[in-house]
C-alpha cells in the first residue's frame, strides 16, 4: 500500500451536484432523481481514484451540503425544532442547513462557521441536555458499501468525535464529558455496521487535535479512543489530522492503538520535528501528507522524494495534505490558461497523478519523473514588476497612518453627513437575478457589445437607487450588478492575476467559488469601481457608498503564490486598492466599504501564530489602503462572520470608522466582547439572516434591534442584514428589506 487522499471534491466537475440540489429544493426534480446524479458523482470519484492508480478508495467522503452535519445526523444530533417538523431524513437534513418555511411553520437554519482556515464552511452543531446520541441509520453506510461492491480497497471516512463535540454548540447544562458515553455506544453500532462490509480502513478525521489543546481536552481525547478503539473491528483506524501539526498530543496519538496516523507535513510546521523526536511506532502507517491540498501548484517532487526519505518511518502511504475539497478538479478544463502558467498548476486530478509520480519515484525509484519534474521547476517565471517593488520599498510609517484619530473624525463625519439615529444600509449587493447573469453571460460570449452590457446594469442600478430611495435607506449602494465575485471582479482589473474558466470550490452547500490565482506582481491596470459609484451618485442626494474588496480578502481568497512572501503579496494588493479608494473619493464618493470578508478566515490556528504570522502585515496592509483620504470621508469595512471574539483589539486597530459583520447566525454574544473591549469603531451587527431565502418578520428583527441597543449606546449603532443579498431572490430580499426598515422606524421612535 503506498498512496491516499483524504477526501475529494464533490460538486462535480461541471457543478452537477449544485445544479441538482436547487433544482431538488425548488422542487423541479424529486428525490431519487437527485440520488441518481449524487450517486453518479460518487462512482465517478471512485473510478477516478482508481484509474490513478491510488492504493486505497475514498468513499463516505460525499455530501449533501457538508460533512460535520452528515456526522451529526448519523449520531443524532439533530435539534429537536427540526426533527418536530416531520420530515423524511434529507428534507431535515436540509431543512438544519438552510432553514424551513412553510404555512406551518418556521425554523432558521443552525449556524454555520468556516472550516478552519479555509473558505469552506460547516453547520455547527448543537447539543442539547436531551440531545440523544445514538447511531442513526444514514446514506453514509449504503454509500460505503456501493463503493466496496466496485472495488476492494475502501476506506470510509468520518468526521470523528472529538471534533464533532469541540465544535459544537452546547445550549443546555451538559458539555462535552457528558457525552463520552453515548457516543461511544453509537460508535459500538457504527462499528458493527461497517464490520459487515468490506472495507481495508476506516479514516476518522480529527482535525480539532491542531488546535492548542489544554490538559481537559487531551483527556477528553484520551476517554474517548481508549474506548472506540478497544471496540472490535474488522477494518484499521486512520487517525487523520490536517491543517496543522498535532504537537499537544502527538506522544500520545502514538501510543494509542490507532493502525494509522495521518500528518500534515505542509501546515503541519513541527511534524517533522515531532517525529524525529518521539519516533514513529512501527506497527503504525504514516499517512503522509505531503501532496499540498489547498493550493494548485505542482508539488515539487524532488523536495518532496527528500522529505519522505528523511522520515525514521517503516510504514508509508503518499498522501494529501488535506482533503482535495478545497481545491478544483482537473487543470484540463482550463482551455484558455496561458499554457505558460498552466504548466505549473496541479488540481484534484493531476494532484491524484502527483500521487502516483511520487509512489513511481519515493518506491520503485523511477528516476525519469523526478527529472522531468526538476526541469518544470527551473522554469518557474513570476511576471514582475519593478516598479511596484520600488513603490513598496518607498513607504513608511505614514503611509500606514490615518489622520486625525477616529474619535475626531467621528464628530467631523457626523456633521458631514447628517444621518439619522441607526444609519440603516445594505451590505452592498443586490440579487443576481438571471437577467443579470444572462447579460453577463451574453457580453462574455461576445453577443452584446460593451455599450449595451453596461446599458443594462446602469438600467438596474437606477431601479435599486429607486427602490433603495423609495424603501427609506440611509446610505444607498449601487447593487454590485457588474460582478461575477467579488475576488473575480477585481483580480480582473489588477496586473498579476490569473483566471480560470471551470475551477470552482465549495464554499458552502450548493455555492462555490471560483479562486482567481495571483502570479505575477500586482498592480492596478485601470478605474475599476468609478463609473458605476459615480453613476449610481449622479441618481441620488443621499450618499452612496462605494463598494471594493480588501487586500486580506483578495489574498486569502486566491490561490496564493508561493515564491514570495505571503506579506508582500497582500501589500502590492493594498497599493491597488488604496489607488482604487483615492480615485473614487476624488470622484465625490464620500462612504467607501473596504469588504474585509474573509480576514478572519486565515488567522492562523494557534494563537501563538495570530500576530507573528498573520495580523502583523494582514491588519497594516488594511490601513494602508486608507490611510490617505480625507477626514469627511467615511471607510466602512464589512466581515462575514463574527468569529472574531478574541482579535477585537486587531480589528478595532484597523481603524475603519464603521464595520458590518455577521451577528444574527451566530447570536449576538459578539457584542458583550465589543463593549468589555471598548470597541471605537461604529458598529453594523447583521440583523437577519441571507443565507437563508426565510423572510423574517419586523417584530423579529424589531427584536434584535432591541437586544443591541441594549447593550450598544445607539449613536454608535447601524442597522444592516449581515452580508451581501446576490444569492438571494428579489422578492424575499424586498419582503425582508421592507420588514427591516419597519422594524428600525419602530424603533426610532422610540429613542
Ligand atoms: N459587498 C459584498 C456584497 O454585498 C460583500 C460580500 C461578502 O461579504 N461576502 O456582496
Ligand atoms: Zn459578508
């Protein structure tokens, strides 16, 4: 045995499983139809593994929507709001993922959170003190067994329970030790169950073991797989870990009778150290991962060959890093890619051939692949630009520096703009109707010509200016019509970035991403943003806020490159943008959102790393890109999700004078924080959900209103959804706009 991933993409190469799942939810296709394509998807991914030539085959990897809710179902964890409504097993499945609406009824969907350091997001789950953890019988085993009837080298995986109960919401008394039991006689069925079909291995993902791990939780970990592991078992156990090295626990991972460790040698920065010190038992298989699954460059064999060879190890399997999830699937789609660049990149498929290279080269000493690979690498050519290396090498403190102080410039804006008690505004886009799309689509395919292209999106601008107007809205905004992503539009307008036509990653659900990928030094090529702000101002008296993507979240939402420093990269960003904010204020636009949407997604995992190796350039490359407006102008900033509980300080430090962020999904604890902190900058908690096409009402969202003013003095205090609306409807964004400006009208009335 000799290579493995850890999981793999399931979306499918052409979105098929996307396409299926909302055509299933608007009830255009009926369940077994959207079986037939999952299960179609899943024997592709199958046979892919197979015909790479990989010694083990993934299976229970799929999903629906995400894994960590597939877990929770199998062990039960369902809250008991969504299992009342009576619905067969999917339906509820999705009704916890997105929420459920009918004449009867009304559930809001369970939070969701990113999944690690990743823009991938899971379903967080929630235990209760009556919560019932035992084995439900879910799709999980029929797909297994699907897999061992084509072939015979399976291996299961699961996300395992240490990381479920970690991750997990407690809303009783009980917490996690109280759930040891229980979960240990679901994992005894579990177990049984799988001993009646074929597998070689079952991997059980632990990726919570790369946190920092206190005293408590190693013991919690302890409890628990002394005891799963003592359960017998036909199969072997892979204790699988990614995005990070297990240095708190690894002693013990060890000695503990797992068949198998997986380890992450990318992420994983002490992984190799660790083994070096405490050995490796030789009775164990060291899954390695070696194959980087996050990024789409190719791996460098060579360096790759030495690390493996350097290893005291006597059981080796050729591994990824992490799942292939968070990374496209074939390069071979990307019939446009400068073949300059396309040489160089690795997606799902070719990392699968990377696999076999490495097992040809690590194993049976093949050194022809090896050479090829080395020639590859000697011809490496970043496009760069010495001009904005001389630029970077020119700043100073000042350059990172806004003046005067935000306490200042507060009262200066409020005189300025004279808004009313709880500004209300959006968090920027409006849905992306089809016919937004398809005029997209026809411009891109050459069947309409620019004129007519942004004929149309001025035509909707001035319908939502309109309707913004007519809603009663503070500060407008000019509804993002022109953007496909919000990474995507920029990246298209900056030097150095490339594009692919088909790459796409599962964000959450049914939604992905297509990550542009940065290649060359970057700078900014022309106006981006200008005409239409300046356009959607020329319609209005009210202010209209300009609208552009930050640094942190360009970079973190690209495939970064590797060749320079992740800091450098996102500082040539910040001078693009920060050139893009002076252009628009120039051009009268006096409120300008710097979306920092993903800042809190890379934050490193241990908190030792947060400053050192993250906020320290990501926090200065945010306040470079304003530092030079005038006072009157006002910068917001926009976060989704509010995650961000322990860097309050951080984000407070870069000095927007308004941030958005994400409240109403996860609750509103969030805002104790920003008052024990003394948190400056004014604040937009989202007051309702758009992940979800749910309508709240204004007695609803009156409420929430209310629990913020309670805690927030309401002079520093904006009232806003909590993220951009493109993926929702028109009419159910109306509907629930409408009950939002009721609701803060109420409440005004009221102060
Ligand atoms: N301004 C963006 C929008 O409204 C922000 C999106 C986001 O935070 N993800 O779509
Ligand atoms: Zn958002």
């Amino acid at each position: 045995m000799s290579t493995s991933i850890i999981g793999f993409p399931r979306i499918g190469e052409n979105r098929e499983l996307k396409r299926a799942t909302e055509k299933y939810w608007k009830k255009e296709i009926d369940q077994d139809e959207l079986l037939k394509i999952s299960d179609e998807l899943k024997e592709k991914n199958w046979q892919i593994q197979a015909d790479a030539n990989l010694s083990l085959i993934s299976a229970g990897d799929f999903s629906f929507f995400d894994n960590v809710l597939d877990a929770t179902t199998l062990l039960n964890i369902t809250p008991k709001r969504y299992s009342d409504l009576g619905l067969n097993q999917l339906d509820e499945y999705f009704a916890q993922a997105r929420g459920y609406q009918d004449d009867n009824h009304s559930v809001k969907a369970l939070p969701m959170k990113k999944w690690y350091n990743t823009n991938y997001h899971y379903i967080v789950p929630e235990i209760d003190d009556d919560t019932e953890i035992k084995l439900v019988e879910t799709r999980f085993f029929d797909d297994v067994k699907k897999a061992t009837a084509k072939h015979s080298n399976v291996k299961a995986s699961l996300i395992g329970p240490f990381t479920i109960i970690k991750l997990s919401r407690y809303v009783g008394n009980k917490s996690a030790q109280d759930f040891i039991e229980p979960i240990v006689e679901a994992y005894k069925d579990i177990f049984s169950r799988l001993n009646e079909i074929d597998i070689k291995w079952l991997q059980i993902d632990e990726p919570s073991l790369v946190f920092d791990l206190t005293a408590e939780d190693k013991k919690l970990f302890d409890d628990l797989y002394t005891r799963i592991l003592a359960i017998p078992h036909d199969f072997k156990i892979n204790l699988q870990t990614y995005f990070g090295d297990v240095r708190d626990i690894y002693e013990d991972l060890n000695k503990l009778p797992f068949d198998g460790l997986g380890l992450d040698f990318l992420e994983g920065k002490q992984t190799l150290d660790l083994i070096k010190k405490y050995g490796f038992d030789d009775n164990k298989v060291l899954f390695a991962g070696v194959v980087n699954g996050k990024n789409i460059w190719r791996n460098e064999y060579k360096k790759t060959i030495e690390l493996l060879k350097s290893l005291p190890v006597k059981n080796i399997v050729i591994s990824t890093s992490c799942s292939l999830l968070h990374v496209p699937y074939t390069v071979e789609n990307e019939t446009e890619l400068n073949p300059e660049l396309k040489q160089h990149l690795a997606f799902a498929y070719q990392k699968l051939d990377e696999l076999h290279d490495l097992d040809e080269s690590f194993f049976n000493g093949n050194t022809e692949l090896l050479d090829a690979n080395e020639a590859l690498f000697k011809n490496v050519n970043h496009p760069k630009d010495p001009a904005v290396t001389k630029r970077i090498a020119s700043l100073t403190d000042a350059d990172y520096t806004r003046l005067p102080k935000r306490a200042e410039r507060e009262t200066i804006q409020k005189d300025e703009f004279h808004l009313p008690d709880l500004p209300t505004t959006t968090i920027g886009s409006f849905p992306q109707t089809k016919d937004v799309r398809k005029n997209r689509s026809l411009y891109k395919h050459h069947e309409i010509d620019k004129n007519q292209y942004d004929q149309f999106n001025k035509d909707k601008i001035k319908r939502i200016i309109e309707w913004q107007e007519e809603a009663g809205f503070d500060v407008l905004v000019h509804g993002e019509y022109e953007r496909n992503d919000m990474v995507e539009y920029f990246g298209e307008n900056l030097e150095g970035f490339a594009f692919t036509k088909k790459a796409w990653v599962q964000s959450y659900g049914t939604r992905a991403v297509k990550p542009p990928i940065i290649w060359g030094d970057v700078s900014r090529r022309n106006p981006i943003t200008v005409a239409a702000s300046t356009y959607a101002q020329s319609l209005t008296d009210k202010p209209v806020k300009g609208m552009l993507t930050g640094p942190v979240t360009i970079f973190n939402w690209s495939f970064p490159r590797e060749d320079i420093p992740a800091k450098e990269s996102v500082t040539q960003i910040a001078l693009a943008i920060q050139d893009e904010v002076l252009d628009l204020e120039k051009h009268g636009i006096k409120i300008i959102q710097i979306d920092e949407a993903a800042l809190r997604e890379k934050l490193p995992l241990r908190k030792s790393d947060w400053y050192k190796e993250y906020l320290d350039w990501a926090i200065p490359a945010f306040k470079l890109v304003h530092s030079k407006v005038q006072p009157t102008t006002q910068i917001h900033t926009h976060m989704c999700y509010s995650e961000f509980n322990d860097i309050i300080k951080a984000i407070d430090n870069m000095d927007a004078d308004v941030i958005s962020f994400e409240a109403s999904r996860s609750d509103l604890s969030i805002i104790d924080k920003l008052k024990a902190n003394n948190f400056e900058t004014e604040v937009g908690p989202g007051v309702y959900d758009i992940h979800s096409p749910r309508v709240p009402s204004q007695s609803e969202i009156y409420n929430v209103i209310s629990d913020i003013l309670a805690k927030l003095h309401e002079s520093k205090v904006w009232i806003n959804p909590d993220c951009g609306l493109k993926t929702r409807g028109e009419s159910e964004s109306f509907a629930s706009l409408k009950n939002f400006i009721a609701a803060v009208q109420q409440k005004r009335g009221e102060l």
